[in-house]
C-alpha cells in the first residue's frame, strides 16, 4: 500500500511537472509569437516611415521645380509687357508703311495704263510713218 500510495504521489507530482512544462512550452511558445509579431510590425512601421520620407524629398524637390517654374512664368510675363510696349510705338510706322503699299499699288497701276497707252501710240507712229516694228 505505502508502494501504491508513493506510486500515486508520483504520478501525480509527474501529471503536474508535464502539465508545468506544457505551460512553460506554451507560454514560451507564446512568448515567441508575440515577439515575432512585435517585430514584423515594428518592421512594416519603419518600412512606412521610409517611404514617408522618400514622399517628402519629393514633395520637397517638385515644390522647388515648380518654385523655379513660377520665376520664369514671371520673367516671361514681364517680357510679354515689354514687347507689348515696344510694339505699340510701331503701330504708327506700320500704319505708314501699309499707305505707302496702297500708294504703290495704285502708282503700278497708272504705270500700268501708261505702258498700253505708249504701246498705242508707238503703234500708232508706226502705222503712220509705215516703220516696221523691231
């Protein structure tokens, strides 16, 4: 009986010391889990933190583009004015230039009517004094 009685104890002290180390494993198990997961995470954290930074260098590059696109829209503006200014002073000299056009045409065409009216009377001479033409 004493044997039986110790054979008892033990099996239980043994069913406890495997449930023990069951939970030791699991807990460490656990554990292990929790720091694995900790770590992926804190990874994916660090991975979004980079390419945060990596939007803002960008960010920071195509606001100073942009900057230096702005400073020759304004160059270019002033430029257009300038030219605008300088054109209104021709205005008169095209205005000028487009009578004395007029005044061409019209002196073409009276030079014009006065080559037939010579060739008329070049005929005319001619048929008169009997000269053949040349």
């Amino acid at each position: 009986m004493f044997l039986v009685y110790h054979y008892s104890i033990l099996r239980l002290l043994n069913s406890e010391l495997l449930q023990k180390m069951e939970q030791d494993h699991l807990a460490e198990s656990l554990s292990d889990l929790f720091t694995n997961v900790s770590t992926m995470i804190r990874g994916e954290l660090q991975e979004t933190n980079n390419v945060l930074g990596l939007v803002e260098k960008m960010n920071t590059r195509v606001a100073e583009e942009y900057k230096g696109f702005g400073d020759v829209a304004s160059g270019l503006r002033i430029f257009v004015e300038q030219l605008k200014s300088k054109s209104g002073s021709f205005d008169e000299y095209v205005q000028q230039i487009d009578t004395i056009e007029q005044q061409v045409t019209e002196f073409e065409a009276v030079i014009s009517m006065l080559d037939k009216y010579v060739s008329l009377l070049e005929s005319k001479v001619q048929s008169a004094y009997q000269i053949p033409p040349p």
